[in-house]
C-alpha cells in the first residue's frame, strides 16, 4: 500500500479534538500503520473505528490498541487499550430482547396468556 493513500486516510482523523497537525507527526503516524497492515481495508477499517470510538485523539500507542483489537499487526506489536480496560468495545451492538413476560405485555386473558409464556419459554430454547 502507498504512503499517500494512507495518508489521505490518515487526514480524515483530522476532525477529532488533539489530533496531531504536525506534518512529521502525521507521517510518523503513517510510518506505524504502514508497519501494522500492508492492506487498504485494514486502514480504512481503522480510521473509521478510531473516529467511532474516541472524541478526542487518544494517541499512536492507543490507536495500535485499536487495531489489535480485530487484526494481528504484521509488525508483532500487539497492545492492549488503556483507555477501555476491559478491552476495546465490540463493534457488534449487543442483541436487544423484549421480554413479554417481565415488560407486563401479557393479555390478561389466561388463554392467551398461557399461550404467549409456552412460545417464550420455547423461543429460549
């Protein structure tokens, strides 16, 4: 992957609050993701998850941390977040459930009542 690509990706981290304008601070930057990953996707990846996950530029240590959280860097150098300590939140929102029973949905009508509690419990299986 070419330098400028990834630093075309690079600039689009530029609307989060402290992130390095420094010419030589931004290729550094470059020079490490370049190390991490030799595929385009993989950076992509990552400037679009770095800008969900921080208001504020966490740093090159942290943004590392961030894509070892999906993919093994080419490099070896794997870190872990200091930032989220019980690791880097999943991308996949949890599943929501609605459970008729506790949310007092149920129909008063025991008939039916009784109805939708076997189809919730079977729907656990």
């Amino acid at each position: 992957m070419k330098l400028e690509s990834i630093m075309d990706l690079v600039a689009t981290m530029g609307g989060m609050k402290f992130f390095p304008t420094e010419p030589a601070v931004r290729l550094a930057l470059c020079e490490t993701i370049g190390d991490m990953t030799d595929r385009e996707e993989r950076v992509r990846w990552l400037v679009k998850r770095m800008r969900t996950l921080y208001a504020e530029w966490p740093g090159e240590r942290e943004m590392r941390a961030c894509f070892c959280s999906r993919f093994r860097p080419l490099d070896g150098i794997n870190l872990y977040s200091s930032v989220f300590l019980d690791g880097i939140p999943s991308e996949n929102p949890p599943e929501q459930t609605f459970d008729l029973l506790a949310s007092g949905a149920v129909p008063i009508d025991r008939q039916l009542g009784s109805m939708v509690k076997r189809l919730a419990e079977a729907k656990k299986l």
